[in-house]
C-alpha cells in the first residue's frame, strides 16, 4: 500500500527518481561486486524485448549470429595500438584458471574484434566470401569507475555486429546501415528521438577511422550516447591480416565495420519516458500492453463484471495484444498505483458505471486521458490507442530535444547555456582537439557528433576564433 | 568440391570423425584461450533453436528469466562448503580490474547458486513470494582440463534455473518437474533417448541434497550427463539466510532448487545422430528442414523446373516448414554432399524425370530413404515425413541404447564388458563411496544413476558382496 507515493518526484531530484523507480518498479539491483548490476524480471523482460526486435533488423542487414569466447588472450588486444591503449584502463584481467596462475594473462571481452577478426582471418578465402557479416549478443565488461545503473555499468548486456568486405565503400555503407537501422529502432520502437552523426577525432571508438553515433537528451540536460556504428577501415585487417583474393586473383585486405546497442537503451527509456508516478513504457517495448482491473463493489454484479472483464481480454489477446486481467483481491487504488510505477501504458477499468453503460474506462499512462470504449469496437480502439501513444511519445520527446538544443555564437554564451539549462548546444568548432579539451575541463561538454544532416557554413572556433566550416553538437554527456 | 570425402568414417575413429564434422560443417572452432570454443553460424543456430524451444517449456514451469552478474565475490562461493570444495578446482579469478588490483578477487560464475540467494533473501519476505522461480540463459567458465568441442569447455551456454518454496515436499516436486521437462525435450525436440535417475552422494551437485540427471549413450559406448535437476534441501538457504514468515507467522527457511541445460546437448545431437556423410538433425531442431534442389541439365526446361521449385517453395513455407531453395551453380552432387554434412532432414530434387511425372523426388537424410510426391499433396506429405523421421530417429537412438544396456553379476563380468562393448551396465552396489571409486579406478565406469522406473530388487554388491537392494547404472562418461 502507498508504496509509490515514496517516490522522488522527478523534477526535484532526477537522480533520487532514477533510483527510485528501478528499486521499486523491479527493474535491477546493484550486484555484489562494485558496478555490476541484477535485471530483475521486469528490467530483463524489456531487454528480452528490445533483443526480439532488434535481432529481427539485424537479420535483415544481411547479418547471421554466432557467439565468441568471453576470454581473450592480452596479446590479442595488444595488436591493434590505439584500440588497446582505449581499453587498457577498463579492463577485467583473469590471471588464475583452474587453480593454477596462467602462463598469459587473459581478459574479460570488453568488446570483440580482435578474437572475431582472428577468426575472420582463417574464414575469409576469396571475394565470395564476402561481405561478412556476423552479429553477437551477449555480456561485457568494462571496468567502471563511476557506476550509474543500466547507463554505465563494469558488465553489461548488448549485441555486436562485425563486418568485413571487399571495398571502403561497401563497409561504410554497411555502417550507415547500421545506424540507420538503429535510428529507426530508437524513434519507432523506443519512442526517443535524438541526433545521428559523427564523432570528433577524440571521441571516435579506439580502432576506427570514423565513429557514427545516436544522442539522445535526458530530462536534467544531460545526453545518452544511445549506440554507436565504427567504420574500422583496415586497421584491424591490417595486423590480424584479414585478407581475400580478389576477382583478378590479387590479395587485399578487407574493409572492416563494427556496431553495437546496449542495455543503457533501458536506462535511456526510463529516464527520457518516465514520471512523478513511475515508468512510463512504450507500447512497443512494454511486456505487458494492457492491463484490466476489475472494480468489485459491495452490491455490484461481481460476475457481471468479471464476464465483461474476460469478454475483453480474449478480444484484445486475440488481436496480440500483451494484455494481462488482475482480479486479485487488492484495492484498485493499489493496483492503479501499482501499474503506473511499471509504466504499463494502458489501464482498463470495470466497475458499476461500465457495467451500466456496458463500456469500458480506458486510461493512457503518459497524460492520464481517458476513453469509454464498446465491447465490439474495443480490439480495433486498443490497438488505435497503443499506436497513437507510441507516436505521441517520440513527439514529446522531440519536442523537448530541440527545445533544449541552442546555438552558441560565442564561448561566453556557451558557459552561460552549459551552467543553465544545459541540453544540446551547436557551436563552431576549428576541430583541433585542444579547444575541445578546453570546453570539456572548463564546462563538461564534450563534442556529441556532427550531425549528419547538417549543413557547410562558415564561422569562428567558439575558443580560438579560427576558421570553421560547421556547427558541432555540444553536451554533457552520462 | 569433394569436400565431404575427407570425413574420417564415424566406425573407424569416432573422435576424428566427430572433430570432421564439426570443421567441415562450420559448426565450431577452438578459440585462442585453451578449452574456449567459437560458436559459427550452424553451432550457434542449433542453440537458438533449443533455446527457444526450451525457453517456452521452461515459462510453462512458472519461471520468468532474469539475468545476474558474471563476477562473484570469492566469499559468497565460500560460504557452503560444499560448493566451494566442488568448484574450488575450475574457477576463473580475475584479480585485476579497471588497472588496479583488486582488493577482494572475483570469480567469473561457474553456476549462479550463490549469487542468486543472496539476493532471494533480499526479495522473499512470506509465504506470498514463494514459489519463487528464476531462469537465466547466460555463459559460465569452468575451467577445463580436458577440453573436448561442446561436450567440455572451459566456458559454455547454459540455462541455469532457480527456485524457493515453502516445503520441502514442493522443492521436491519443482526438481521432479524441471527433470521431466528436460526428458520431454530431449525426447521429443533432439529425439534422444537415456536414462533419468538418481546420482549418487559421490557424483551428486555440490551443495545439494540430492541430483537427478538425464543420461544419454553415444555410440562409442560413452555416456553423456545431459542436463541435472537438483533438490538444494535448506543448504543455501541456511547459509544465506534465504528466510520467509510462514501463514503462522514464523520465520522458516526456504526450500530451494537449481536444474540446468547446457551447450553440451548440442554435442549430443552430434555425436548419437550423425554418420559418416555428416550431421543427422532432428527436424525440431533443424535451422533448415528442407532443401530444395532444382536439377537443371542440357536440353531440360529450365524455367518448368524452376517453376516446379517454386511452387514447392512457396507451400513449404505457407505450412511454416523451414525451407530453402538452391538454384546456384554449384553442381547437384556438390550440393547434396554439402546438405548432408549440414544434417538437414530431407532433400528435394526436382530434375527432368520430375518434370516429366510432375513429381517432386524427396530423400530422408537419416535413411536415404526416397518418395515421390505431387504438388496437390507435397505440404501434407513433407510434414508427415518430417514427424516420421522425427520418430525415428528417436526409437533407432532407444533400439541402440537398449542393446547397449548389460546386466552385469559379477564384478568380473562387469570388467568384461567395459573393457569389450562399454555401454551401460546395470550392476548391484551396496552404494558405499569405497566400492564405487575402486570400480571407477579399475574400469573408468561410474555410477551414473540409479533410474527412476528401477525396482527394488535384493542383490549383492559386486565389488564387496554386501547386501544391495537395487541394480545402479555405471558408465564411462564423457
């Protein structure tokens, strides 16, 4: 009873909120071992669900599934100069095995080109062998100093996609592919909107040539790098020498792409979606849609109401919807506290007044609107309803992204926003990264991307004043 | 080209012809770090395809799936001495992370026991939480002196599941329940066959009161421990202190349970069914249950023999069966080696015989068995030949497991036939740990169970002919 009412309201302290909501909805527990984190059951089920759908689009990028050992052997790291010194300092090292010190040290996966591209050396033969391209779903791990849950945790769950082709131009587009596919994920699945481009020299993954991204703004002003999509060049190919046998018979190094998503999408949808009540979950990711409370009064038909309630749930299952009836012997008021924290998105009601107008009382978890629904037409409404939830949500939050995204023509009007409202800033930059390294220490915003759609202009380095021929996108980051 | 010819015959060294197979057909490669393996496309496909299917039985058990940290706190495996005498010999420790030692070192988890009480005494409170039922698909690493491709490897796939209850008497039912799912599965989805029994105290869980286990025989005679079930008693929960206020009141100690499946099954698969052309796949496990071969050759009308594919095709896929058609340029008999080696069930040739009768030419994988079928009827057909072959399979894996199923009375006779035929030998023993290690030491065999449909019959052990009241299945194991 009243156990929601001990939340933090999240417009007084989102990190308490933040907190608050996973404890009490369920969702994970920190584990034993500092930065690691449990997915309870209903933090695990929206994994299971963002993996359902995303592995349906990542089949149809062309990719087949495999799975590489968690070990990696340091010398294999070691190859590749700027991906080891990248991942040099987040590393899991296991130096006993089966009670004996090993002879080399091994790491824990922090990522996996080196033990895949090993491989992909031994596979790839000839031109027809290509494109390769293969995608993993499993835990890694990354050492974390400042542990946030589901947003930056030592182990956490995602998915990679490798590639490998003949030419630069097929592994780019192979990138852009991927962040295209994760872009739509995140706007039509996830509901959240954000800025697709490209990483500074700086920010780019340890390893690649160009680093593509998707940022994502939370509601305290601070941004979500949602996934990330590597073109890789052959820096890889070159010192694991990953080579194919071209049309005319010529060795030649292959091209190399890598693109993943997390479990920080979770962390993501909770923060950007979420209330004063508890979570609020898309339609598309929520695991459970819909759920029907029957309301019991003394002097009420009860039986009358329960064949109306289970008139309902056979419709509105039948027409797949993820839809769950709670007859328990709770109060409603309970329940109706109970499956706002979960951030189920539609709640029916039953009670005497719907049992005479022999309708339903359907109420939407982000904006509390209500409906009166008929029994003949209630399937087709729902799934109406579902639908235009799911739209409404990506526009708030598109909305309140480019609310929140300025421009700064000078680096006084950069502090000024940065220490303010913070959110997305455009600014000039001479792309030199001592200028961005004073922006960071001096505001703690980093260079996000250069957004892919935006447009050649001319202007000033915001610090030095030297020539630039674009805007960057600016932001404290999580 | 020819490819297939270089298997070594599974009669002459099954062990060499078991490596063949897993080369050739992409299933697996070793990975860098002794006793890790990779899984490739075919391997990794089999374990979706089992964990899908099992994922589904196991929801019907009532469990939902969570997922726990990969490290542990070398403490937490400490406190049931049992447990960590048993994985004391296998563990991974990393005591380095994020460029620091650590101060307390972290196992990467063997099996999830101890992590996952300690959090159900965090989450269970009365007797309204119980049961309480968890499942998790993750990696574990043991580590692994003898490594042998997915039958032992230093890290595998798994589902490991957990539960509490109030009594004893519903832990016993859980673990009865997770065993007989796990029968079913192997019966009925990888069609084969073994015994279901009871360990002894010497080869039980450590940490359990008592295992159940499924044992499965591979044609050398071997037996594989396909998957174990077993009744944790209150051993974890005492020293978690996993509690719960019973309808009285009262503090209690939960009863607890943990039954698991690995990527060992799939070695399984392998090893009972293949033959010397290759992999043999049950049709419920297949990735791809029918290959369709267009058979195109001069003066045919290649563009009816297309159409003809086609046409199957497209009902194959309209009745939800996993097809494939293969129109490249590779020659027939190419391909049908390479289908073979890939185990897929049945094969469908369409050349200008077919053409003539408009018949399709079907051929079972398994028995080389061939039909001819019209178009009218090829959908209704091909399923029904798919679940005779299903069948089959498995009453031809129960035939060899039956034949290969010895009395033995005397200890000599006993030493006879594991040095000769090895298989199972049903033997009396008077289940004194003493009797038990010399047979293992003198013949390799160990008691593998003692079956759940045995009878209790008088006897005398043969190794000290004190009174036995019931015959025990020994074996040489994998």
């Amino acid at each position: 009873m009243g156990q929601v009412k001990s939340i933090t309201k999240k417009s007084e302290d989102i990190s308490a909120w933040y907190n608050d909501v996973i404890a009490r909805a369920k969702l994970a527990e920190h584990g034993p071992v500092r930065g690691t984190m449990i997915f309870r059951l209903l933090g695990f089920a929206l994994w299971e669900a963002i993996q359902k759908t995303l592995d349906t689009k990542i089949k149809d990028l062309g990719a087949q599934n495999a799975y590489f050992p968690l070990f990696i052997p340091l010398s294999f790291l070691q190859k590749e100069q700027s991906h080891v010194k990248g991942f040099s300092p987040e590393l899991a090292v296991v130096t006993h095995g089966g009670g004996e010190k090993l002879t080399e040290p091994v790491v824990v996966r922090p990522t996996s080109e080196t033990i895949m591209y090993d491989a992909f050396s031994r596979w790839i033969e000839s031109f027809r062998d290509l494109p390769l391209v293969i995608n993993q779903w499993s835990n890694v791990v990354r050492w974390e100093k400042r542990p946030y849950m589901f947003l930056r945790t030592t182990e956490f769950l995602w998915q990679e996609g490798h590639s490998a082709h003949a030419t630069n131009e097929d592994a780019q587009k192979m990138a852009d592919g991927a962040l295209k596919m994760y872009v739509d994920f995140y706007q039509n699945t996830l509901a959240l909107y954000g800025y697709a481009g490209k990483k500074s020299e700086t920010e780019k993954f340890p390893g690649a040539d160009t680093t593509l991204t998707y940022e994502i703004l939370a509601p305290d002003g601070k941004v979500i790098q949602a996934c990330t999509s590597h073109n890789l060049g052959q820096n890889f190919a070159k010192v694991f020498k990953v080579e194919f046998q071209n049309e005319q018979g010529e060795k030649k190094l292959v091209w190399q792409t890598s693109w993943g998503l997390t479990t920080r999408s979770i962390g993501a949808v909770i923060l950007a979606h979420g209330d004063d009540n508890g979570l609020v979950l898309p339609p598309q990711i929520a695991p459970l849609q819909v759920v029907i409370i029957p309301i019991i009064s003394k002097g009420v038909d009860k039986d009358a109401i329960l064949k109306m309630a289970g008139q309902a749930f056979g419709i509105l299952e039948g027409n797949n919807i993820k839809v769950k009836m709670d007859d328990n012997d709770q109060s409603p008021g309970w329940k109706f506290n109970q499956y706002e924290l979960e951030g189920v998105p539609l709640r029916i009601e039953i009670g005497s007044t719907e049992l005479k107008d022999k309708s339903f009382r359907v109420v939407r978890r982000d904006n509390k609107d209500s409906f009166s629904f008929k029994l003949e037409t209630i399937g087709f409404e729902i799934q109406q309803l579902l639908s235009t939830m799911q739209k409404d949500l990506l526009a708030k939050h598109k909305d309140f992204t480019l609310e929140n995204t300025r421009q700064a023509d000078t680096y006084e009007d950069f502090k000024k926003i940065m220490s303010a409202t913070k959110g997305f800033i455009e600014a000039f930059w001479c792309e030199d990264a001592s200028c961005e390294e004073k922006i960071k220490s001096e505001t703690k915003a980093s260079t996000r991307c250069f957004p892919l759609d935006g447009i050649k202009v001319e202007g000033k380095c915001i610090v030095c004043g030297k020539k630039s021929t674009r805007r960057w996108l600016f932001a404290q980051s999580y």
